[in-house]
C-alpha cells in the first residue's frame, strides 16, 4: 500500500441538476440542489484513498460548520486529516455547480480558506507520492515539489501560471485538453510524464514529446463528470507508484475516472478499486 501526500483544496460543493446548461446572461429555472464534499485535492486524496493507497492531505479550511461537512467522507474513509488546519476569518472553499443531463457541468469555485495555505503553513508530512493541483496557492505547490523526496504528480488544474521549476522536477503531470492548449509549448520545460485527457476519447502519455501510452476508457453511462479528472489523476499516480507498466496504469486511470461520472456529487462518485477492476 503507497502512502501519498496530497496538498490541495477541500470544498463544499453546491450542485444544481438541470435540464440544460444556461447560455450567457441566460437564467435556467427548475433545478434540484444538493450539497456534496469537494474540492480538488480533497477529491484525489480520497480517490487514492479509496483506490488503494494510505493517503495523508494537507489543506486548510475554516472554522465554519462548513468544514466539517467538506471533510465528512475523508474522515470516514480513513484519509490522515491531522494536516487539515482550520483558519479563522475566512469561509470553507465554495463550489457551485451546475449539472447537464449529459453530464457537462459548469463550476464557479470561491477558495475560501484554500488562500490560507501559504507555504510557510506547510508542514510537508513523507510519502512515496505527492500529489499536488492549482487550487491554492501556487507558491505553497512549487515550494512542495521542491522539498518532496519522492515521486511528484502535479495536475496543472485549473490553469494559470505555475513556477518552471515545478514543470521539470514532476515525475507526472496531467492536464486535460483545453489545460494542454492552454499552457502549449510551456509544457515542453517537463522531463517527466505527461497525461493529457481527452474525456470519452481517452488519455494519452507521453514523455519529452513521444507516446508512450494510449487508451480510451470504457463505455458508461455519464451522470455527472465532476470528479473525473481528479480520480484519473490519482488512479494513475497510484498505479504508477505501485509499479505498473504506463500503458496497464493508463488504463486502470482511465477506467477509474469514467466509473467516477456514472454517479451525481464529487466524493459520492469516487469508485473503489473492486469496482474499477470490474469496470476494466
């Protein structure tokens, strides 16, 4: 069993199920609304979690009611919580989001206490892995990959700019297709992997500019694909960790992620590894 270190975000999310996704400017009525525990890295930390791993995460929330809503499913399904400070003055991280019947969803996130988590807060626990994303502050993720001594995965979600040195000291880094497009030839700087996803037309990884592997997830029947990236992003850092050749791990990742957008809500849909197991 890896033991992996996830530095992220944990949020409350609000979910809105629609009929269809408002244009610009557009109201869309009739909704039904539902409150789920959230939050990238609360998402893979118990994506890994649940796939396998010992999982520690560190993150900030605040000293709400909130919070312990947000961290219900992680205390529940085992994650190491005694890295989650929580902060005064500041809310819980908000998501709200809105749910097509296809599954296409539109989010609008309020960090909240995420902000906090500076990196003279860190305390930078030891794993085999790390696992870090963009939903705080990007000085905290460049001064952990920088101290880590182990493998390095960094999701470059959502998109901004991000220290060089993150991009060549990461052993994998996972963008999905407009997060590719989006950072372009800046992601040339990486000596490490790189998983770019494709939604339903799967994943590719390659290294320096060749493929190394290539899949498409298998056919489900999309509810909600909200943490399907993220539990991608664990799934093949857990593989990967547990030494899996790429192209076994992409598609363990792959199945993993399509099996988390068969159900509504981010941490409710996160499959266990019999179930992605069946699934492949």
């Amino acid at each position: 069993m890896p033991t992996i270190v996830v530095i992220g975000s944990v949020n409350l999310d609000l979910v809105a199920t629609v009929d269809r996704l408002p244009a610009p400017g557009e109201t869309v009525t009739g909704a039904e609304l539902s409150r789920f525990p959230g939050g990238k890295g609360a998402n893979q930390a118990l994506a890994a979690q649940r796939l396998g791993a010992d999982v520690k995460l560190v993150a900030c929330v605040g000293s709400d009611t909130a919070a312990d809503e947000a961290l219900t499913l992680l205390r529940d399904g085992g994650v190491e919580l005694s890295d989650c400070q929580a902060v005064d003055d500041i809310p819980t991280g908000t998501a709200l989001i809105a749910v097509a019947p296809s599954g296409e969803n539109h989010i609008v996130v309020a960090p909240g206490a995420n902000r906090r988590l500076a990196p003279d807060l860190l305390a930078l626990p030891t794993g085999d892995a790390l696992i870090c994303q963009l939903e705080v502050p990007t000085d905290t993720v460049a001064k952990a990959v920088a101290e880590f001594d182990g493998f390095i995965c960094v999701n470059l979600a959502p998109a901004m700019q991000i220290d060089v040195s993150v991009l060549q000291r990461a052993d994998l880094i996972v963008v999905n297709e407009s997060e590719a497009a989006w950072y372009g030839e800046s992601l040339s700087a990486c000596v490490g992997m790189i998983a770019t996803t494709f939604g339903a037309a799967g994943a590719v990884l390659s290294r320096q500019g060749e493929d190394i592997a290539r899949t498409k997830p298998p056919r489900v029947n999309a509810v909600d694909t909200t943490a399907a990236g993220d539990t991608f992003t664990a799934a093949l850092t857990v593989a990967l960790v547990e030494g899996q050749e790429p192209e076994a791990a992409l598609q363990f990742a792959c199945a993993a992620g399509a099996a988390a957008a068969t159900k509504l809500g981010a941490q409710p849909s996160l499959p266990t590894r019999d179930e992605v197991i069946a699934l492949l």
